[in-house]
C-alpha cells in the first residue's frame, strides 16, 4: 500500500512539472523554470532563427533590440483563446544593497514603502520563497501589472506580468509558480554596505 502511494505521489509530481524548463539566463546569477508547452519563451540566447517568434509575426531585431534597450533577459507570452499573460525579467544595477534576503521584513516593508511611493503605487506586501521579493500590483496604461521585486548580488531583479485583461486565478497560480521556480547562484564574497 506504501509503495502504491508513493508511486502515485512520483506520478503527481512528475505530471506537475514534466514539461518546466529550466532557463539560465547569460550575464545574471538567475535561472528560471517556465513551462514551455505552455509559453512562448524568448531570451538573449535563443532568439536567432526562433521560428516561433515568426510564428508571432516577430522580427530578431525587434526582440533582440527589446532585451538590449530595456535590460530585458526573458520575454515570455503565455496565450489563451480568451486571455493572455506576458512575463518581462529584467535585472539592473542598485547602489547599497547586496542581497534583499539578508534584511529584516520590516526593513524590506520600508524599502518597498519607499519604491511604491516613488512610483505612486498603493499595494505592495512581501513575497518570500527561497528569496525576499518585493510583490507590487496595479494598473499602467492599459494593463494590469503583477511584478516581483528583489535583489541579489547587488543587482535589481525585476519579474513583471503583464495582461489586458485582471488576473485570472489560474494566472495568479502561474506567476507563482514561475516565481518561486526562481533561483539565484550567490555570491558570497559581497558584504552589505551600510
């Protein structure tokens, strides 16, 4: 009976993320885990002769001018008959912090205070998985946007869901999963500064 039940258990796992690739993304310390039976996943390496960016009626030079112009490492498009999702992660530089994980959340809860006031959002709250992410959420020029902050190794790692449309509860479960995929190679000859 056991065995039967952890066979089943080893079925259920392997079913869940049978088809999760796992992305390493060139210049950053990150990997991703995205499902590509599901997504359209664009990054810096594997845009050149893509065949399914001209499935999308894409051009090379527009994605590839895309991540170089944005500092954009993944391009993601998630698309259903009646719904779509796109994924945007990006990584840039930030002065004085070297690992968000390293701080206290209240700590973390002012920083995101600061950055949500700086860019008049009003709902923001923390996110933890192996890492302390900072989890914004609101609308911009046409979209809704769901984006998960932090930082590590003293650069600023930004995932940013985008859709026309809110959030459907299977998208919320996507992001998650997408996000809590997420892990980070870390260096640890960096010292905070103060």
């Amino acid at each position: 009976m056991f065995s039967f039940v952890m066979a089943l258990c080893c079925l259920s796992l392997f079913s869940i993320t049978a088809f999760a690739r796992s992305y390493n993304l060139s210049d950053t310390d990150m990997s991703i885990d995205i499902d590509d039976s599901e997504w359209y996943v664009f990054t810096r390496d594997n845009i050149l002769n893509n065949s399914e960016l001209e499935d999308l009626g894409i051009t090379y030079d527009y994605m590839n001018d895309l991540f170089l112009n944005n500092k954009v490492y993944v391009d993601a498009m998630l698309i259903y008959d009646d719904e779509s999702m796109e994924l945007f992660v990006r990584k840039t530089g930030i002065d004085k912090i070297v690992n968000l994980s390293k701080y206290e959340d209240d700590e973390v809860l002012s920083f995101a205070k600061t950055l949500a006031e700086k860019r008049s959002i009003e709902e923001y709250k923390l996110y933890k998985t192996d890492y302390t992410f900072v989890e914004f959420e609101y609308t911009d020029t046409g979209f809704y946007i769901r984006e998960f902050l932090t930082v590590v190794n003293g650069e600023n790692y930004t995932l940013t869901f985008q859709s026309e449309a809110p959030f459907s509860p299977l998208f919320y479960q996507k992001m998650e999963t997408i996000v809590d995929s997420v892990n980070f190679e870390i260096d640890t000859t960096l010292k905070e500064t103060t």
